[in-house]
C-alpha cells in the first residue's frame, strides 16, 4: 500500500531523527552498513494508540545489500 504521508514539518522531522537513529543504531552497536537506503526501503508503521494524530514509526527495509564492519571499522564485509 502506498499513501501518501501527510504532517508537518516537526513530524518529517521526527521522522528524519528516527531514520537517524536508527543509522546511528545500525553503524555504532550491530556494525553493520545497510548499504541500500532509499525511500524505497523504509517502511512505514501507524504507531499504536496515537489517536486522531497518526505517527508513524520508520523501519528499514530490504538488507540485501548490507555489509558487516570489520571491528577495525576500516573495511566491511558482506553479511550471509
């Protein structure tokens, strides 16, 4: 399903600290580089009990192309 994703600017910002984090998350603790990030693979989910003021929560999509980092973090290599 693809709809349109209406808000204002402090939601999209929201959302934009949310993807961020989430990079952070990806890079820093599971050492890991998506590899693939476009608006095509995040997916977004309605979070539960937000009312009449929908939010929604950003979950990446698609780890095919996602590379492990080497715990000298100079050189990545790819997940099985």
């Amino acid at each position: 399903m693809t709809e349109p994703v209406l808000g204002s600017d402090a939601k999209w910002f929201h959302l934009a600290r949310q993807l961020i984090s989430a990079l952070v998350w990806l890079h820093n603790d599971a050492q890991v580089v998506h590899g693939d990030i476009k608006p095509g693979n995040i997916l977004l989910t309605r979070v539960q009990g937000s009312g009449i003021d929908i939010s929604f929560q950003p979950i990446f999509a698609d780890f095919s192309s996602a590379q492990r980092l080497d715990t000298d973090d100079t050189t990545v290599n790819t997940l099985k």
